[in-house]
C-alpha cells in the first residue's frame, strides 16, 4: 500500500512538472508576401519584425520568410505606410500595407520655409556624422551580376561605418558562386566593385567615388541652383505626419550643369523633428568602367535610416543597375543596432570578388538569422557548393 502511495505521489509530482512543457511556444516557419493595399503591387524592403526586433526585409518581389514561435507578435513596417501586426497563427498569407495619404493643400500647415526645413534636414545629417561618424555596424550584403552570359551571385556579412553613408565595409564572412553553364570562370574583373555602390546616399561623407557627384542633400546653395523641389505633408491612421520631398533636376541649367552626374529622388522626412527617414533617388549620368570602355549606367536605389544609436544609420540600402552590357542587384541590411564606439575600419580597395575569397566562409554566421529570402533568380544562381 505504502509503494502504491508513493507511485501515486511520484506520478502527481512529474505531471506538475511535466505539464508547463505543453504550453510551450512552437516555432514556425511563416512566409508571405507583402503589397500596397490601394495598387496590389508587391512592396519591396518592409521592414517585418519579431517582438520589436528586427529580423528580415522582403525581397524585391514583396517576398518574407522568417522563423518565429507562435506567441511572437510581428510587425511589418514601411516608411509612409501604416503598419499592422499580426500573431504568426492569424498571418495571412498577403499582407496589405496603406499607404499615407497627401493631405490637401489648404490644410497642410508648415511651420518653416522649405528652404529652412532642408537646411535643418542637412543640418541634422552633418550633426550626426560629426558625433558618431566612426561608429559600426553589422551587414548582411547580397548581390546579383548578369555580364553577358555570365551570372554572379555573392552573400556576406560586413562590418562597416553606417552613419549617414555606409564606408569602409569590411567583409567578415562570404560566398560566391558563377553560373558554370555559360563555360566562362568568372566574370570581368573590372563588373565586380560593386562594393563602392553602398557608399550612395543623398549625402554623402568619406567617399571619393560619390565625391563629384551632385547631392541634393549636400548643401544649401546646391540644391537651390540644381533642383527644383516640391514638398509635401503626408498622414497615416494614427496621424503621424510626414514631409515627402521630391527633388528634381532644373531643366533650365547650361547644358555642361545638365550633363553632370547628379543624384534625384524623394525623400520622406519626420515632420516633428525633421529627420531623414527615407530616399527612394536615381543616380544620373553615372559610367562604368568595363575593360578599356567607359558605359554610361542607370542606377536607381532605396534607403532607409533608422535612430538605433541617436544618429541617422543606414538600416537598409537596395540598388539596381544596368546598360546594354551589365546589369546588377544589391541589397545591404543591417543586422543589429549602431555601435556607440571607435571603430578601426580601413576601406577596401579590392574587388569584391578578392575581398570574399579572403574573408572566407563562416557557417554560423548564416545560422544566426534569417536572411532575406533570395527570389526564385537568386535561387537559380545560388551556391551549389561553398568555396
């Protein structure tokens, strides 16, 4: 009888103990798309978040997927769209995201000029790089190249200076692969510096190969002789207003100041404190070098900042390119907020390619997030085996 007791008691304690384990989260594997809810149009680079930390981007084609328990609350972000969350149980498998609306003319109320509003915009971005220019900040950086008939696909993770303009990457950890099919073993030598394109911005500092390149953020007295701007106040739900401003190239410049490479876009402006949050801009006039040739490129690109460490920090950077010879792919993300100390970063000046094969491959670097969801081209480039 005293055996069966203690059977009983021993058998009550372990379900007490065992029990909780059956209300413990499960992990998912969630994916979707995510579209501008008036168009339909898969929106690129939102921002999805897990528990107020961010974890991925979607791909260029509005693509996510990402690991979370099923207790996590999500988030998807975007600059000038409402945001939504949802519990990974209740995720729809297209998520609609609401664009801010103009708000009219007669109701829109501007507390300063436009000409005071970009100067304390440029004021804000000098600021932050004199405070914390040399602080660091972790990247996973993607690529895809198409030359001809040859494909290149290359992943990393790089460190590098992101405030303001990402400088000096410094690549940690990578892979590359080319498409064998085409019977060349790499590509041209001269197609692989992408690695300078993270360095665009509206403003830029420490860059020589932006450098020449007109701004519209540089300063004052550029952006009124070179562009025409247009500003307007945007609102969400939750009435959270924004300044959208877009920057246009004067037609009526001399041809020598038409012709200059020059950078135009939009950019989305917190209107309670000014700062820069967005740009969506095209670089133009711009060449590449291929061989002996000089090609004019067209390169449009999207960035974001965020406030992580005080100060204005490239959270993600996307740029497109291409001419009748080349055309390319890059997407930059930061994996984990700016770090509020001197960094010792020296810029690079090989080629991407040479930077990978030194850097070497790291599996537990990629075991560690979740890294943006490659489209179905990246896919078909991408590695078959590590280097």
């Amino acid at each position: 009888m005293l055996r069966v007791r203690h059977f009983v008691f021993f058998f009550i304690l372990a379900t007490l103990v065992l029990c909780p384990l059956t209300g413990q989260a499960e992990e998912l594997t969630l994916q979707g798309r995510v579209v501008d809810a008036e168009t339909g149009l898969p929106l690129p680079y939102v921002n999805v978040l897990v528990d107020d930390t961010v974890r991925t981007l979607t791909n260029i084609e509005g693509d996510f997927k990402l690991q979370a328990d099923d207790e996590a609350g999500l988030t998807f972000s975007f600059v000038g769209y409402d945001r939504r969350e949802f519990k990974p149980k209740k995720l729809p498998k297209v998520i609609k995201l609401k664009p801010y609306a103009t708000l009219m003319q007669e109701v829109t109320v501007m507390p300063m000029t436009k000409e005071e509003l970009i100067g304390r915009i440029i004021d804000s971005l000098k600021t932050d790089y004199q405070e914390a220019g040399k602080w660091t900040r972790r990247y996973f950086f993607r690529a895809l190249m198409e030359e001809n008939t040859v494909s290149f696909v290359a992943e990393a993770f790089m460190t590098a200076y992101p405030v303001v303009n990402v400088r000096s990457a410094e690549v940690t950890s990578g892979l590359q692969s080319y498409d064998k099919s085409s019977g060349k073993e790499q590509m041209n030598i001269n197609s692989s510096n992408i690695h300078r394109l993270i360095e665009l911005a509206p403003k830029t500092y420490a860059t020589t190969f932006w450098k020449p390149v007109v701004k519209p953020l540089s300063a004052l007295p550029t952006w009124e002789g070179f562009y025409k701007t247009k500003v307007e106040t945007i609102r969400g739900e939750e009435g959270k207003d924004l300044y959208r401003i877009t920057f246009s190239w004067r037609k009526s410049l001399l041809p020598m100041d038409y012709k200059r490479a020059h950078i135009t876009g939009t950019a989305y402006v917190d209107a309670e404190t000014c700062r820069l949050l967005r740009f969506d801009g095209a670089a133009n006039n711009c060449k590449v070098r291929m061989g002996i040739l000089s090609v004019p490129i067209n390169i449009d690109f999207h960035l974001e900042y965020d406030y992580s460490g005080g100060v204005a920090s490239v959270s993600n950077l996307a740029i497109h390119g291409s001419n009748d010879f080349l055309s390319y792919r890059v997407l930059l993300f930061a994996l984990d907020d700016v770090k509020a100390e001197r960094g010792q970063l020296e810029a690079s000046e090989a080629n991407i390619i040479s930077a990978l094969k030194a850097a070497g491959y790291d599996a537990s670097e990629w075991s560690k997030y979740d890294i943006i969801k490659r489209t179905k081209q990246e896919e078909e480039r991408v590695f078959g085996n590590v280097p």
